[in-house]
C-alpha cells in the first residue's frame, strides 16, 4: 500500500475554535474541550489572558488567586528546606495543593481541578519512561475503571529533609503546564505526527509549546516576586531558566529525546514530522533565532485588547439600540393614534354638515306646506 493510501484511510481531522475572551461578564468564563485544540492555537489564547497585563485587564479571580498564592509562599517558606521527621505531616501537602488551586485559577482558568490529581511525598515519582535522567516530578495519564483522568507526582524532599519551596513550586508549575497541553491540546495522528513541532514526543513533552508557554508563565511570577520584593519567588527557578532563558534542562532533554527517535529511523519512515524552526517570524510567539528566549508579537495582546472593548462596549451599544427602536415604535404609535383621531373629527364634521341640509330640507318643506294651508 503506498504512501497516499494509507493517508487516504486515516481519518479526517477536525480542530476545535475557542470562543472569544474577556476578563469580565460571562466571556471570562473559559470551556475547553479534552484534545480538542492545535497546540499553537492553545499557547496562543492561554498567554493573551495573563502575558503583560494590568490589573484593570485582569479578572477579579486573577487578581485574588496571585494575590493569595504570593501570601501563602510568603507565610509558609520558612518551614521548608530543613529535616523533617516522617512521617512528614499533611499541612505541607496542604500548602501545594493550595498553591496548586492559585495557580490554576490564574493560568489555566481553573480547568485543571477537575482533570487533575496531585500526590506530593518524599520520593514517590517513578523512574524517567526516557532513562535519560533523574526526575523530581512526572505527569501521567491513569486509567482505572474506564476512565482517564490526569496525575501529577511531585517529591517535595528526600528522607533527610524537605526541599525549599521555591524549588518545589517550580516543579509543580513545570508539571502543571504538561498537564495543561496534555489534557487540552489535540493528539490526533496529525498533531501526533508533528510532536516534535508542537507538545513534543510522548513520554518527553518538551516540545517548543511547552517550553514557550512554560517561560511565559516563569516570567509572570517572577513578577509577582518582584512586586511583592520576595527573592525566592523573583528568581524562581533562576538555577534552570537564568535571565530571559527557557528552560536548559527541558531543552537539553527534549534534544536527547530527538537524537533517540533519529536514531530509530522513526523520521525516515516518515512516522514523525522534521523539527522545523520554531523562529518564523509569521509566528505570534515564537523563539529568537538563537533558541534561547521567547517573544511575543505585540500584536497578540493588541487583537486581543481591541476584542475586550468591543465586547465591553457591546452592551452600552445594544442598550442604546434598543432605546431607538423604543423611541421609533412610540413615535409609529403616536402618528397612528393621531390619523385615526384626525379621521374621527373629519366625521363629525360630516354628520353635522348632513344633519343641517335635513334640517334645511325640513323648513323648506314645512313652509311649503302652509303656504298651501293659507290658500285654501
């Protein structure tokens, strides 16, 4: 069977539109469905709802979940980064699962709650499925009882004392972003065939989305850090992703993942797609030519801008359309109400007019008759 036979039988492959955004009314309200979307589409939209906004562009949720968030790692980093006797007691798990929801809320409009599951604890992620290196976190698909759902595992010490959580919460937002694309961006054969273009190779997930999205977010709060003047959470991850960069360890890991399919020949029989650049400049977020960073064309958040007034500006314009017709439908009524009064009174003048020719008729008519009376 050739080549084009068998892309004949592969079936067709139909991308979900996401509705239009606005942090107000009911436009904040984000749906998404399970692999519904291209995986560009999806960094798209998700970074045109947080990526250098003001306050006044963000939704209330927001505003209260960074907030909260920044409060929360403020009041609980002390307890970490020192030995902690097991077994280890369940607040701490309680500081990542709240820092968890935050994040959701602010990133991810609060999809992640009900996809996702996180179990935190002292050495609980399993072996690297790549064998390439030692991991601290991992996002998985489980099946159980025919259903799938999404777990995040994310070791938060070793047996002889807890990380800091600086560090820790950087594990939780990287897995968070997998567990993003992994439940929301589409794994359809076309976009599965072009991994190494979009989420990356399954088992890896390093692909140039994740590792955009990833820094774009990295970048938003360092800044909450910034305002708030918290070391730790200005220079998260700094270690991994110092300056502007996007994560070298997620780079240099979805390279070696790369040189493993090359190896297998999977390019060659035409199982995946090349690695193309990912600096095109038709590319609303994209890499600098070096690879190293991340830019956004201005022209995403201006779009966007201009869609949030117009949409804001919709309702002033229907209420404002909806007194006209109310004024034109009155001033119909009035018109018609003035015809028909017009008609009414040309009437009367009608009948008065025929009653006084009767009464003429009558007088000529009674004075004709005594006339004759008199001469007889």
């Amino acid at each position: 069977m050739s080549k084009d036979q068998k892309k004949d039988q592969l079936p067709e492959v139909k991308h979900s539109s996401i509705s239009k955004y606005a942090p107000f009314g009911n436009h904040q309200i984000v749906t998404l469905k399970e692999n519904a979307y291209r995986a560009r589409d999806l960094l798209n939209f998700t970074v045109k709802t947080f990526h250098n906004r003001q306050d006044a562009d963000l939704t209330k949720a927001q505003i209260a979940a960074r907030d909260a968030f920044v409060t929360k790692f403020q009041r609980r980093k002390g307890k970490y980064g020192v030995t902690c006797p097991a077994p280890i007691p369940q607040s701490f798990d309680n500081d990542i699962q709240y820092l968890a929801r935050r994040l959701d809320e602010f990133f991810f409009f609060k999809l992640l709650e009900r996809h996702v599951d996180i179990y935190t604890g002292i050495d609980i992620v399993g072996e690297d499925p790549m064998k390439i290196q030692y991991i601290e976190g991992e996002t998985i698909k489980i099946k159980a009882h025919g259903h799938e759902s999404t777990r995040i595992n994310i070791n938060i010490g070793l047996p002889d004392g807890l990380f800091n959580l600086d560090g820790i919460v950087g594990q939780l937002m990287h897995e968070m972003v997998h567990a993003y694309l992994l439940t929301f961006a589409c794994d359809c054969w076309k976009c599965s065939k072009d991994a190494l273009n979009n989420v990356g190779i399954k088992n890896d997930g390093h692909g140039p989305i994740f590792l955009m999205l990833h820094r774009l977010i990295l970048s938003e709060m360092r800044k909450w850090g910034e305002s708030a003047g918290d070391k730790e959470l200005a220079t998260l991850l700094e270690h991994d992703c110092p300056g502007l960069s996007i994560s070298m360890n997620a780079k240099a890991r979805a390279q070696l993942v790369a040189a493993k399919i090359n190896s297998s020949n999977k390019l060659r029989r035409g199982e995946l797609n090349a690695a193309r650049s990912q600096s095109n400049q038709t590319y609303l977020i994209r890499f600098t030519s070096d690879g190293e960073r991340v830019l956004v064309e201005p022209s995403l958040k201006i779009r966007q801008i201009k869609i949030e007034d117009e949409l804001r500006e919709k309702p002033k314009r229907a209420s404002e359309f909806a007194e006209d017709y109310v004024r034109y439908f009155q001033a119909q009524k009035l018109m018609k109400v003035e015809e028909e009064g017009g008609k009414k009174i040309e009437d009367f003048e009608d009948e008065d007019e025929d009653e006084s020719e009767d009464e003429d008729e009558s007088d000529e008519s009674d004075e004709s008759e005594s006339e004759e009376s008199d001469e007889d």
